[in-house]
C-alpha cells in the first residue's frame, strides 16, 4: 500500500513471476511439487465470526439459501485480502488452482500466520546466516517489531484499540512445518491448502508479553502506545481459524514457546553490533502512510504501562 | 490458455493495467465510477448445482459447519475460472474490491455471460462501425461461432458432450444493460457485482437453433460435429444463475431473441464482404490447443443432422 510503485511491482513479481514458474514446472518438471508461501491475510476477519477454513470448505459444510442446501465441500472459500500485497497472494492462488486443475500439477498451498522470532537450529550455527530483519512498517512483523522497539527505547505501538487478533507461528516451527509438507508431497492433480500456525493472539496481549519479558528479565522500561490505525481494517473482531491439516495429517507439533522466543531475541537484538543495526533504521519504524494513500504521522491515541490495561473484546477459536 | 506468452500478457494486461488504472481513478478523479467488465466464467460449474450468486453471497445465504451457523451475506462467493484469461478476471476481482474498501472508490463488476449477434442500433447506421469479429477458438464466442461455420460450410462444433450450459446476452441488451449502470451509478466505497444475462442454453441445443435457422430461413445444409473437447471442463453438469439486480434494480428487460438474433446475424454474415472475411478466417476455426498444453487436431466423435438428437443431462434453472 506504500505507493503505486510498490503495487504495481509486487503484484508483477508475486503474480506474473508465479504463473511463469508454473509453465516451467509444467514443460521442464511435471512431477515436481510446487510449496508456495501465502499468508492468513488472504482471509481478512470476517466480522459474523465464522471460521476460517483451510482455503477450501471442509466437505461437511453446506450452504442455505432459498430453503435450499448444497454442499460447500472442496469450494474456495471467500477471500478478502488486506492489502494489494495480500491480494496478490490471493491472485496466486487461483493460478495455482487452476494449473493444478488443467495440468494435473500438484502444490501445497500454505497460508501462513505471523512469523516470528530469528531462531533456527541452522541460523545458531552461524552468524553469516543472518540475513534481513524487518521492522519497518511495510515488512516489519508485530512481534519482531515490537521487540526491536524495545531494544531501542520506542514504546510498543498498537494501532487503534490493538484488539486485532492474528494467527501467528515461529520461525522454526514454520521451518518444521515446510519441511513435513516437502516430505509427503501432493498427489499429482491435488491443490490443497493449509493453515500455518501454532496460535491465535490479540496484538495488544502480544505487547504485554514483549513488554512483561523485556521489563523482568532484561531490566527494560517500556511503554505501550496506542496510534491511530493507518489500515483500513477491524481492530476488534472476532476470530476463528482452521488449522487442522499440519497437526494431524503431517504430524506437526510446535516445539517453540512463545515467552521463551521473546527472551532469545531480546538476546540476540540486544547484542552491539545488531541493536546498532536497529538504530540506524530507527526511522522506519513508526508508521508514516495510511492505507488511504496519505503520506503523515499517525495520531497519538493513549500511552500506558503494561499491566495497567485489560484487554477485552473478542476470544480467538483455534481449531486444530 | 494458448501458450506461457499469450498467458502472461492478458495478466499483465488485465491485472496490471486494471490495477493502475484503479491508482489513476483515486488519484485524479476519484468520485468516478468504474464499471468493469467480468465474466460468468470466474465462477465454474459447481457439480453440486449450488447457485452462481451475484459475486458477492446473498444476505440470506447461510453456511453450517460444526453444528453452528453463520451467516455468507456480503462475502465473496467461491470462484474457480475456466483459463488463464478468466483468472486475470478474478485477480481483477479482488484489486478492485480492495479499492472501494480502502479508497472508498465505487464500482460495478459485471460478471457477463457470453455475447452473441452482431447488432446494435448504432451499427445498423454506419457499416465503417463494424469492428472486429472473433471466430477463432480462443476469441470467439460460440453463437458466433456456429452461424460463421454455417456460412463457409463447416459444421457446427461441439467440444465433447456438448451439454455444457452457459449464460448468454445479446450485444444490444448487454449495452442496454451498461446504459443502465452508468445512469444508476454506485455509491462512494460500493462494490456491487451484478450477472449481466438474459438466458441459460445448452450449447448442443443452440446449434439445433443456429442449424434450424440456417436450413429453414437460409436453405442452407447445416450438420453438427461434436469433437473431443480440448477444455478441461465438466460437459455435463448443474447450472443455476441467479441475475435478479439487472431486472429488478436496473429495470432491465431483454428485448433480442435469440433466433431473431441468429436470423440476423445470417443475413450479415452471408453477405459477400463479410462472409470472404471469414473464409479468410477458416482455418482459425478448428481448435488445435488442448487445455493440458498439447498443440494437435481434435478428435472427431460423432457427425449429425439436426433434430435427429435429444439432448438432455441437467435442466439450466434461471433465478431473475
């Protein structure tokens, strides 16, 4: 949503660069499997609360209209992605589904939650293989960002009532999780979609623990801010996801704990020579452009200690 | 679906120039309303028979899943496009939605059916209007089609069972139907998806139609040739559309029938202009693409006379 550029240019690399890929697997390698990274945003948060299913209805749902029934089964489930970014994820998908279809190709499609953390056993192993961390506002994700902010002394920022919920999973664990789907590959024809993640958290609990964490047992003093939403979406609603297929098809268990994640980046975050590197993209990180196209800062809604809030509003439903 | 060149261009076209074209709307004149020019065919041939709804779930549609309800209305409704051409027309979908959600710009999407007959007032009056007229296998449109292979002799070509049922629109009730759109326009932050069709057909049963007006009206000698089909589509299936906004909050009336309409279209074509412009044409008829990538001739299954088969399968059912 940054500008028309940017718009433009993700939807041309994501869409165009995938359709391309496809006919290469198509006349080079038909046997191969396609893993392709989409994300939970390609859903939005439907505001009747109903689940979000694993991209295609489950076969036990059904529709109702004019005292009439049908099944839903196998049918793509509604999409309303949250930014042109998303919705060139969403324009994937159907490339996907359909050269799946026409050309008996075969993919997993992952819907990815919120990544966190910059844990692996790998990445331990060496340092040249810390590659980006993003903070700022476009790449940047919540619990990383928030983190970062801490480190560098920015109190945690929240946008509007910071009650949104996500579906978010570690670093390693998605590791794992690609790493199961890779070793039982698609039946050829099959496209099937699952939802990646190990939990559902509302953001303005997320800044609790990020802040519980850096303030006990790193000796920090952080603050949360609230900032007027630059997005155009809900910032309390309700939440319910589908993520069934990881756990009991593939065998996926989580093995990362949240608190424990937060403590190994404060480690690493607070090391020299990486909080420098924060420090010199200190300007990224507060959020300059609404998703109405504007170019400004944010308006300052409310700034408070953690533990002094309640965070109320909608319980997030994990079915798994 | 022709080849990866074809492919990409008409996403790059659509999807980016779509895209862009949404930027400039918001940007220089954004109290305009776009009217957009879909197709039926993003959304399949659900085998279940469930209704093709107007793109977005009606608001007394439900789902049940889990023993529990909710309610589908304003969501977007399952789609599953027919080619690579009817994808860029889904991704189309989802940019254009988003803008009228971020940006408040206002749109109506219109998920048209297929487009017979060569006439409108405005053409009848000066010839130097008649443009281009498709009757290859990716362009053109099957009505067409047929009254074309009738005039230079080639019979009519159904792909596999030839049961396969569409909506259809006459061009002069289609620019009606546009008309009334524009006059009507939508509301800033509206997103409305309306079916721009007058009728349902069996594809086996308009060339009993295209082939009786041509034998009895022309004196013509018209067979049907059904050919293995190079699509990956089901021949045989469901179809119910719903198309209750034009009639009932437009006031659209259709006002071509379709053998008027054909009856019409002979004259035109056998004229000697036109009809050495399709001769020219003659080889472009036959389709020579599989969906699955394959560059052949068809199969030939079976040759007939008209009015010597039944066709039957499902029953189209029309909700207006």
């Amino acid at each position: 949503m940054a500008d028309m550029e940017h718009a433009i240019r993700v939807q041309e690399n994501n869409v165009l660069g995938t359709l391309k890929l496809l006919w290469i697997i198509k006349d080079v390698v038909p046997e191969s499997s396609l893993i392709k990274l989409g994300t939970l945003g390609e859903y939005g948060t439907p505001l009747t609360g109903r689940p979000l299913f694993e991209g295609l209805f489950p076969a036990d749902a059904t529709i109702e209209w004019d005292e009439r029934k049908w099944s839903l089964g196998g049918e793509t489930t509604p999409r309303d992605p949250a930014s042109f970014y998303h919705v060139s994820k969403v324009q994937d998908t159907f490339n996907i589904l359909e050269a799946c279809k026409y050309w008996w190709l075969r993919s997993y499609d992952i819907m990815q939650g919120v990544i966190f953390g910059v844990y692996t056993e790998e990445l331990e192993l060496d340092k040249r293989l810390r590659t980006r961390f993003d903070i700022d506002e476009w790449f940047g994700t919540v619990i990383n960002r928030f983190v970062a902010q801490a480190v560098i002394g920015i109190p945690l920022t929240l946008y509007g009532k910071g009650e949104q919920i996500r579906g978010f999973i570690a670093l390693d664990d998605a590791m794992q999780c690609m790493i199961r789907l890779i070793i039982s590959p698609p039946e050829p024809g099959q496209y099937d979609v699952v939802n990646q993640i190990s939990g559902l958290h509302k953001l303005g609990e997320l800044a609790e623990y990020v802040a519980k964490v850096g303030n006990e047992k790193v000796g920090l003093d952080i603050k949360i801010q609230r900032l007027e939403n630059p997005r155009v979406e809900a910032d309390s609603h309700p939440f319910e996801v589908v993520s069934k297929k990881l756990p009991r098809v593939f065998g996926f268990t989580p093995t990362i704990k949240l608190e424990e994640e937060i403590e190994r980046m404060f480690k690493i975050l607070l090391e020299p020579e990486i909080k420098s590197r924060i420090e010199m993209k200190r300007h990224t990180i507060m959020p300059v452009t609404t998703w109405q196209g504007e170019k400004r800062e944010m308006r300052k809604l409310e700034k408070y200690d953690p533990g002094t809030k309640e965070y109320k509003g909608y319980k997030p439903i994990f079915d798994t």
